[in-house]
C-alpha cells in the first residue's frame, strides 16, 4: 500500500493484513553488514559485481548464508536482518514518513493482530518490569519465562506491531474505509504452541471454527463487498479517530465484541515517537 508512493497502478483494490502495518525501517544502509556478510559467506567478496555474484550462488549454499543471519530469535530480535527498506524507487523513504506524507494507497483496509506482534527512564516506566503487565498480557504470571522476558516481549511487540498499528489507522482512517480487529482466543494455548514449536495455524482455525464463528465471514464479505458487514452478524463499526473500536475475538460465551482501540496509549506513542526518530 506504500510502495511506488501508493500508487497500485491497479494491481489491487483493498488490503487485508494480519499483524502487518507499515513498520519503522531506516534506509539500505542499516541493511549493508547483513548483505556483506552474505556476500562474504558465499565466496563474493572478490567479485567485481557481488550482486550479480550472489544471483549465480547455487542454492544450497545461499540458502545457509541467508539461514546464518540474525532472525527472530536471535539477540537482536524483531529488528531483523531481512526487512523492506528504503531504496529511492520501490520504497521512496521509511514506510512509516510515506504514512505521515500521505503516499499511501487509498483504498478500503482491514488490519489487526493477534495478543500475545529522559527517554530510557520514560520507556521503564511505561513498559515495567512486573510480569503481570507483561506480554501476552491479560495472563497474569504466566509465560514469564525470564524476569525480564513479558516486560521485553510487550516492548518489541508495541513497537513492531502494536504501534505501528495503531498509527497507521490514525492517519488513514478519515481518508479512506478502515476497520481493525483483535484476537485474544486461545492466548494461553497458543503462547504454550508457539513456546513448542507447533503450528499456529492449525489453533488459529480451530478458534475460527468455533462457537460464534470468527473471522472467515467477514473476510469473505470484504473481499466481495469492500465491506465485511452483513445484517445477521455482530456489525463492525468502520475505524473511528473520535472513537476507536476493534472486533475483538474471545474465548468463552460471548466470542466476538466490540472493544476500545485506547489500550496503552501513552506506552504506544512514545514508542512511535522514538521509533520515528530512530527507525531500525
């Protein structure tokens, strides 16, 4: 919906993301180490042209050059080595001043995630280290595999998902159809499967199949009416600056409610703020 200044040359003409929104990424330059050291890790350092050098790398020995990088479960965490950076072309600046410059596709959107996507003294106090507070957050002492661990994981997964949510709705949303969800179901299994090594999707359908059904109807009207309403379901209030609201997904009797998009606001907008400041 950023790239090539918004403009989808009509290519598609709404947008649905799961835990997506656009992120705060500096420029190729905060890329280069990870590209020298592919270029270093299969033999192309040598060469005249190390693109062109990478392009004739046989698979395998790529693919372990790539694997070698930092992921998600490196120390360095969400701020992976692999993200979609500024080039001048494709991406003209930091995805998030395109959202603030207003280079965004204007078309119907729905975004969401599921719960589980001086300044230090400021974050401390907004992100502490008591473990109820923590991320997945509503699990009380659950999940705090270290001390620090829920306290860092609502930390990262504000700055990465949470936020940039929540942004990018204030800045579209008075300028084009929006709508915004969240997914509590199965909190406490699913950080137990994820912990394990199981296979969300399979628990992510299951909830979807459950008692008041899930997202699937909706989808599937979005996708055919650029509107995920019907007249015989929970209606979903269109993303609102005045009054924010989320269908929101829940375990127990009432499955699916309407909840306020107001949560951590102080904690989400510092973080914005830094972030766009000091993109990753």
């Amino acid at each position: 919906m950023i790239a090539n200044n918004g403009n989808t040359e009509g290519l598609f003409r709404a947008g649905f993301m799961q835990s997506g929104s656009p992120i705060p990424v500096a420029g190729l330059e905060n890329g280069q180490k990870y590209y020298d050291a592919l270029v270093a890790q299969t033999g192309c350092t040598g060469a005249s042209d190390t693109l062109q050098c990478l392009r004739e790398v046989p698979y395998d020995k790529l693919k372990a050059a790539q694997d070698a990088s930092p992921g998600i479960f490196a120390y360095q965490s969400l701020s992976l080595a692999w993200l979609p950076r500024e080039d001048g072309v494709f991406l003209t600046e930091n995805p998030q001043q395109l959202v603030l410059d207003g280079k965004v596709a204007n078309v119907p959107f729905i975004t969401g995630l599921s719960v589980s996507q001086d300044v230090i003294q400021q974050i401390e106090t907004l992100y502490p280290q008591d473990i109820t507070q923590g991320s997945p957050f509503d699990t009380g002492i659950l999940n705090a595999i270290t001390p620090q661990f829920k306290r860092i994981a609502a930390f990262m997964g504000d700055g990465v998902f949470q936020a940039p949510r929540r942004f990018f709705l204030q800045h579209r949303a008075s300028k084009q159809p929006t709508w915004a969800f969240c997914q509590y179901r199965l909190v406490l299994f699913r950080e137990f499967n994820q912990n394990f090594g199981l296979s969300e999707q399979t628990f992510q359908s299951s909830a979807d199949l459950g008692i008041g059904g899930g997202m699937a109807d909706y989808l599937i009207r979005f996708a055919v009416n650029l509107n995920p309403n019907s007249a015989s379901e929970l209606q979903w209030p269109q993303y609102n600056l005045d009054k924010p609201q989320l269908l929101t997904f829940l375990d127990g009797l009432i499955p699916v409610t309407i909840t306020s998009d107001t949560y951590r606001s102080n904690a989400m907008n510092a973080l914005t703020n830094l972030t766009l400041a000091h993109p990753l």
